[in-house]
C-alpha cells in the first residue's frame, strides 16, 4: 500500500513539475505558447457554437441535390463572407500579436484599452458576417438539406 502511495506521488509530482517548470514571463514560454495556440486562433467573439455553414455545403455540395439558383445564391454568400473574413483576419490577427507583444513588455493596460477596442470591434464585425451567412444560408437551404448538412 505505501509502495502504490509512492509511485502515485511521484508520478503527480512528475506531471506537475512538467508543466509548470518554465516562469510566466519568460518570453521562450510565451513564443512556444503562442506557436501551440495559433491553430486554435479564430478571428470570431464566438467559437466553436456556430457552424461554419458554407463550408459545410461546400464539403457536402454533390450530397445536397442542389438546385442551379441555389448554387448561385450560396456561391455569392460565400464569397462575400469569404472577402469580408480575408480582408479582416490579418488586420485582427497582427493586432492581437501586438496586444499580446506590448502586454508581454510591460505597457500599461492604460496605453493597450484603445488597441483592444479597436480589436473587439473587428472581431465583432466579422462575427456578425459570419451570423449574416448563417442566415443567409439557412435561407437558401429546404429544410431537409440543413437537417442533412446539420446532422450530427
């Protein structure tokens, strides 16, 4: 019994010590970090509750027997979600990295309150043309093609 408290002690302390061996404001930490969450970046407020639907369509395009008219109306929802999620991603995307950056350094959260306005008002646009395309969609889409493309 003192034997199995142990080795559950020790490999406790092992795991511990494994993911806190580095200091919160070591910049190595941090580069590493961010490299691990830039896949989960979303230039969104709202993640992971809101289907990306025209991508989901466009995975699906063939199974959907979609008519010639929707195809049109879906490709020019796309493409205008599409130009608006281009032209804004790289804009919230270097101004998260400065936000992160200067945070980092020291500045004062006095001198960073403009650039995270400025930051969740991009963001809050292009949530809102990801909520425009999922209502757009929904519309151009019978019922029975977003119960098949919703499916679970």
């Amino acid at each position: 019994m003192k034997r199995a408290i142990l080795i559950i002690t020790a490999v406790s302390a092992l795991a511990f010590a494994s993911g806190h061996g580095k200091h919160e404001g070591d910049m190595n930490s941090y580069k590493h970090n961010k490299q691990m969450t830039k896949k989960a970046n979303s230039p969104f407020l709202i993640n992971g509750k809101m289907p990306h639907l025209t991508k989901l369509v466009k995975k699906n395009w063939d199974k959907l027997n979609l008519t010639d008219a929707q195809k049109s109306k879906l490709l020019k929802v796309r493409k205008e979600t599409m130009d608006a999620v281009m032209s804004l991603k790289p804009k919230i995307m270097k101004l998260e990295d400065k936000i992160a950056r200067y945070t980092m350094r020291g500045d004062k959260p006095s001198k960073l309150k403009y650039k995270v306005n400025e930051l969740a008002k991009l963001k809050a646009k292009l949530t809102m043309s990801h909520i425009k395309c999922i209502y757009n969609t929904k519309k151009i889409l019978t019922k029975e093609q977003l119960k098949m493309l919703l499916k679970k």
